[in-house]
C-alpha cells in the first residue's frame, strides 16, 4: 500500500467507506424492519383478537346473565298451567299472562346486539311463546328436537350454547336455558338465537387488507368463519388449524406459506368457553408500506452508491494536498504512538486510537453515573451519614437485614449476568414494597449475592414486633426463591438509634447470616447480643488423631465416620461462632497437609486441579456441604497413596529389569508386557522415578559400565561397545560424548593423568 499513490487509495478508501457499510447498512436495516414490523403487527394483531375475543365472551356472557335474572323473575310461572295452545286461546287473561311473558323476551333480546329470536318452551306444552312468530302452535314452529342433544353434556344449572342454522337458513348460536328448579317449580326453557354474523363483527379484525376468522369449539367444531359454507365443519382440516390446537399454548401468532402467499395466523382460546378464536391475515398486504418503504430505501441507497463512486475521484484529488498538511500538523502537535506510515494508514491509525480514546472516556462516564438513593444508602452502610440520607430517613430508629442468596456460586453458574441484574433490579423494588406502612425501607445490592435493606422507624412504630417483621421478612425470602429460583437467608441485626450505627448493623446482620453453616439455608435469624462474647473456641483433637491414623491405613469409611462426629460435636454446644466452625474445618485440613509432607508425600500433585482448599470451605453455606467436601477432599489422598504405592512397586521392577539387561537390544514394548503394564504408563513411572526416558536411562548405564571398563580393564573400544551393548564403536563414542562431553579415549586418557 506505501507504493500505491495516496489519491489512488484514498479513492479507494472513500469508495469502500461509502459503498460497503451503506450496502451492508440498507440489507441489514432492510432485514431489520421487515422482521421487526412482522412481529410488531402480529402482537398488535394478537392484542386485537383478545380484545375481540374479550368483547365476544362479554356480550355472550351478558345475554346469559340476562337470561338467567329472567328466568328468576318467576315471569314463566302465569302460564305453567296451560299446556295446550287452545287452552291459553280460551281466556283474555290468559292470553295476556303470555303477552307478557313475550315482552320480557323481546326486552331480551334488545338487551344485546344481533339477538335474532327468543323463545320459551313449556315443559310439555303444544306452543311456543317466540319473539319472531309470537305465541304459535309447537307443530307451525322450527323443530325443538335440538334441544335435549345440546342439553346432554350440560353440567350445573346453568345453560349451554349450541351452533345451528334456523330453519329459515340463518346461522346461530342458540342459547339453551332449562328453569332453575331451585327458584321455580315452573319446567321449561329459554332459548335465545344470536346471529353467527354478530360473533362475526366482534370477531372480525379492523386490520387493513384480507384477512378471515374462525371461531372454533374446543373439539374443532366452526362455530362461526367468514366462509359461511364452512360452517359446523370440522376446522381441523383447515390448513394449520391442527398445528395450532395440538400445539398446547392459549394464544400466540405464527407465519405460514400457503399457495406462494406469506400468512399470519393469530390465534386465543377463550378461558370461559374453551372456543379457538383464530385470525388469518395476509402478511403481503399488511406489510405493504413497510415493503414500499424498503424499496425505497433499496433506490436511494443505489443512487448513493451511483453518485458517490462519480465523487471519490474528484474527493480523493482535493483532499490529497490538506490530507499532507493534516498529517504534519497531527504528528507535530500529538505524540499518539503511530509508527511512521504513509498519510492515508497514517490518519487511519491516529483515528483509531482517537477512537478508542473516546470509547474509554465514555465508559468512564457512564461508570460515573450512579443513582444519588443507592449511593446515599451505601455511604450511610460504610458509616457516611448525608443531608439526603436524613431526608430518605427521618425516624430515629434503624435496622439492618441482609438476603443472602445460598450457594452463590452455585446460582452464578446457572444464570448469566443480564438474568442476574434482572434478578438484582426485581428483588431491590419488590422488597421496599412489602414492608407495612410507618416503615422506611431501601434495599441496596452489596455483592457476591448479599442484599441490604435499611429500615428506618419511629417511636410510635417501635413495638413493630419480631413477629411482624419475621412475617414480611418471610413474605421477601418466598418472593426472592419464587425470582431467583434459588433460596436465601435472612439476617437481621439488632435495632439502632442512629444512622451512625448503621455500619455496625450491618456487620451484625452479615454475622447473623454466616449462621446458616449450623441452622440450615433459606432461614430468618435475629442477632442476639449475648450470642458473641464469653464463649471459648472449640476442637475435635481427638477426632483429628483419628482421622490421621485412618488415612495412613486408607480407611476412608472410618474418616466419614469422624467427619460425622465432628458435625454433632458442633450442633451439641449451646453456641458456636461461624469463625470457631472455619477454624475447625481450616485446623483439620491444615494438619492432614502438614502430615502428608512429614512422610514426603507431594501434596502439590494430590491437590494439583483442585482450587484453594480454604477458600473452598469458606464459600460453602452449611455444614453438609463442607462434610461433603472434606469427604472428596481425604478420597483424593487415599486414591492418590493406593495409586502412588502401586507405582513405586512397578518402578522397582523397571529399574531391576534395566539394571539386568541393558547390555541386551531392549524391546520396551515387550518390557511392558513382561512386567504386566501397558507401554505408556511404564515411560510414565520410569521418567517420574529417574527423570529421564526409558532409551536415555538404559544409555546412562551403559556409559556408567564403560566408564568403568575403560579404566579398569584393558579392552578395546570394539570390544568395550560390545560388552555395554552398542553394535558398533560409532554408536558407542556418539552417546559416550553426549553424557560425558568428550570421546571415551579422551575420557580414558583424562583419568589415566589425574591419577
């Protein structure tokens, strides 16, 4: 690039920084906003059916409920006695008994909208009382004979909807309601037909462009489609209308191909009835301006690109000469660490590093932006009483409770950071709220899983009890498990009667938490004043013999045994500190490492993918888990001394079967076999034993016997090669120089004058 001509590469530059990030900007935001509109009409579209589906189930809901009081008013009871129609005929009275029963029913029907008819049946009577052929023989009127099917499955009193087509061909949904023997001794039923095309409007979408809809039975049955031909059909066979049922969700969207045409399917099933309401929508028509704005963007992004490759040139020659002058002027008024480049890597190269510099200043002042409440509450923890901490807490008296989360690490590893200060920002919110009022609360997030909340009170909430607290502190650790999925311990210090002392509340409540170790996870505890001062440590000396004597014979079984006794030894006194149990614990180990290398046993190859063992115990929670621990901690050491002792019986046999033939041609492979140990572990023990590979230790004593031919016999150097085991004197002067550094006649000659 330093020999191509600056205005060639600056072209090019202008070119690629102008072409390639508007091409891969207009794909990309293009993909973008088709994809983000798609979902953001879908849920658009999917709050539209539920808000249909709503107003549907309402007015279905309320035509019911406006049968039922009807049938409560004991309306029906003035015509229970005439079963005939000619009998009703015979009287004015009784005439006008049905009169007014019709009027109840049209009052019915005008209650709702897209009520086509009503109509009472007697029970046992010849004639109807209807609202859309009055009071009219039984055998004039459409067939009741659909009744008693619709009410077979009813459970309860109240009435069941049925979908049918009147004799007239009309669609609906026909509402079924026998008379309630509790509240009439009057046997009969309420029938009201709304039109199918009235479920139609509450469920028709007002979303542009085609679109259908499907009311559908929890079976499959249509209950009510813009295809009326599609009507009590099985809508199964619709295409995805399966996938939808069988699919388990009581709402959601979903995109289809069907016939080359993109689909939106919006689907709600209604908690009342157990109907599919379903929508269709086409995604071409919906999307059409989001399409027509894309095209668009597509023109002018190609127009860009048209005109911009015309103006590189002429940009690259009239920015040539300044870019020379800007360069000196950057390199004479800023040391920026740039090695000497042409102008063009030059200016690229100070930009970056420009760049950077602006990214870390803005990382730097966003790590500046802290919210004035948490800071005050943090300040007021460390012991910093402000102005704004007697404004957030104007009561005299203080608590401080600490949520712990147990098994941190645990929970760090299940959940990734963004769900954590999710976590972090619900449980801080939600735990000021539960606290009854006259209670200031602020929870703060101290780290490493610890929450601080601050509570703040005044004389008249000062009989706020241990209970009442344990019960709203109870209400925070379920909300917390229910969040986190994880359970947590509580601590609560002892009360304060300034904001000075909330430093020490905390470490109190911090305390009070670390007693989880005896009492168990996911509990409450209060500080106890008397619990911290005049108890003597404790230590299992016994135990600790016991356990060294049992590891020296492997016996791991009687080391669980005494880890046993050391945690009931711990539970059986009055009181223990969390320090007197890590003492313990921190004692045991520390002593089982001193033993081990007292008897030159290497600890560092034990421990060797193990992490610090003290921390370890620190970070545990309960008792169980440390005994849990020390359990694999003491079964690593005996494996290791089994393991370790049947390595020093191989490499005595390696080393005795060398030492006794390496005058021969060793084959290893055949070694190995003979002492009963596959090839790899043998080069394994023997360089762990010696240091060196199997090939350079059996040299070494090879050389060691030459050395002492050479010097105390008269042999050859053919016949000393031979005797040590080399084929030939070549061989043997080419490793007798690489372990003494000389030839064996130089070496002969060396100790002949010395001595």
């Amino acid at each position: 690039m330093t020999r191509v001509p600056m205005m060639l590469q600056l072209a090019l530059i202008l070119f690629c920084v102008m072409a390639v990030p508007t091409a891969v900007l207009t794909w990309y935001s293009g993909t973008q906003i088709l994809r983000n509109s798609e979902n953001a009409i879908a849920e658009s579209s999917l709050a539209g059916l539920n808000a249909n589906r709503k107003l549907n189930e309402n007015a279905l809901n309320n035509l019911a409920q406006d049968a039922v009081r009807l049938a409560a008013t004991n309306i029906f009871d003035r015509i229970r006695n005439y079963e005939t129609y000619s009998e009703l005929n015979s009287n004015y009275s009784y005439v006008s008994s049905a009169l007014t029963v019709l009027k109840e029913l049209v009052n019915l029907n005008h209650r709702v909208d897209g009520v086509y008819s009503s109509y009472f049946l007697l029970e046992g009577a010849d004639y109807v009382v209807s609202t859309d052929k009055g009071i009219t023989p039984l055998k004039r009127y459409e067939s009741i004979e659909w009744i008693d099917e619709a009410l077979e499955g009813r459970r309860g009193i109240g009435g069941v909807w049925y979908p049918r087509t009147l004799s007239s061909g009309i669609p609906v949904l026909s509402y079924a309601l026998p008379l309630n023997r509790l509240s009439t001794t009057t046997r009969g039923t309420i029938v009201v037909n709304l039109r199918e095309s009235q479920m139609g409007d509450y469920l028709r979408s007002s979303e542009p462009g085609k679109h259908g809809y499907l009311l559908m039975q929890p079976d499959g049955t249509i209950l009510s489609h813009n295809d009326k031909s599609l009507l009590y059909t099985n809508g199964r066979a619709l295409p995805f209308i399966q996938e939808i049922l069988d699919g388990g969700t009581k709402e959601g969207y979903a995109f289809h191909e069907l016939e080359g045409e993109r689909l939106l399917y919006t689907w709600s099933r209604s908690p009342l009835f157990g109907w599919w309401n379903v929508n269709q929508y086409s995604v071409d028509e919906l999307m059409t301006k989001t399409h027509s704005l894309q095209r668009s963007i597509i023109l002018i992004t190609a127009i860009i690109i048209f005109v911009g490759t015309a103006l590189t040139v002429f940009l690259a020659t009239w920015l040539s000469r300044p870019v020379r002058k800007l360069v000196r002027t950057v390199r004479s008024n800023r040391n920026l660490g740039v090695p000497a480049k042409n102008e063009l890597a030059f200016l690229d190269a100070a930009f970056r590093r420009m760049q950077e510099e602006e990214e870390g200043l803005h990382r730097l002042l966003r790590e500046r932006e802290q919210d004035t409440r948490s800071l005050a509450v943090h300040n007021l923890l460390r012991g910093e009483v402000t102005e704004q901490i007697a404004e957030m807490f104007p009561e005299p008296f203080y608590r401080v409770a600490v949520v712990s989360i147990d098994r941190y690490r645990r929970y760090v590893r299940k959940t990734n950071p963004e769900t954590r200060v999710y976590h972090r920002y619900h449980l801080v919110a939600n735990a000021e709220s539960l606290f009854p009022d006259g209670v200031r609360a602020r929870c703060v997030y101290q780290g490493e899983g610890c929450f601080a909340v601050v509570l703040n009170y005044g004389p008249d909430e000062a009989g706020f009890g241990l209970e009442e607290m344990k019960a709203t502190l109870a209400s925070i650790r379920d909300m917390a498990a229910e969040l986190l999925g994880h359970t947590v311990t509580i601590g609560v210090s002892g009360p304060a009667e300034t904001g000075s002392e909330a430093s020490d509340r905390l470490a109190e409540a911090m305390e009070v938490v670390k007693h989880r170790m005896i009492e168990g996870s996911g509990g409450i505890t209060f500080w106890r004043p008397e619990a911290d001062g005049g108890k003597k440590f404790i230590y299992p000396a016994n135990s600790e013999r016991r356990i060294l004597n049992f590891l020296d014979a492997g016996d791991l079984d009687s080391i669980v045994g005494e880890l046993a006794a050391i945690r009931s030894e711990i539970h059986s006194v009055d009181y223990i500190s969390y320090d007197n149990i890590l003492f313990i614990y921190n004692q045991l180990v520390g002593v089982t490492i001193k033993h081990l290398r007292e008897n030159s046993i290497s600890t560092s190859r034990i421990f060797s993918g193990r992490r610090n063992v003290y921390s370890a115990i620190a970070s545990f929670d309960t008792l169980d888990e440390v005994e849990d621990y020390l359990r694999e901690f003491f079964g690593d050491i005996i494996q290791y001394l089994a393991r370790n002792k049947s390595e020093e019986n191989y490499g005595e046999r390696i080393i005795r079967y060398l030492e006794e033939n390496y005058r021969k041609d060793v084959a290893f492979e055949e070694m190995a076999k003979e002492i009963g140990i596959s090839y790899s572990y043998m080069r394994k023990i023997a360089y762990e034993l010696t240091g060196q590979s199997l090939i350079d230790y059996t040299n070494k004593l090879r050389i060691e016997s030459a050395k002492r031919l050479l010097l105390e016999s008269n042999l050859t150097m053919t016949q000393i090669a031979s005797e040590v085991g080399y084929a030939n004197v070549q061989s043997f002067n080419r490793f007798f120089r690489k372990f003494e550094g000389m030839p064996p006649s130089s070496y002969k000659a060396s100790k002949s004058r010395t001595s």
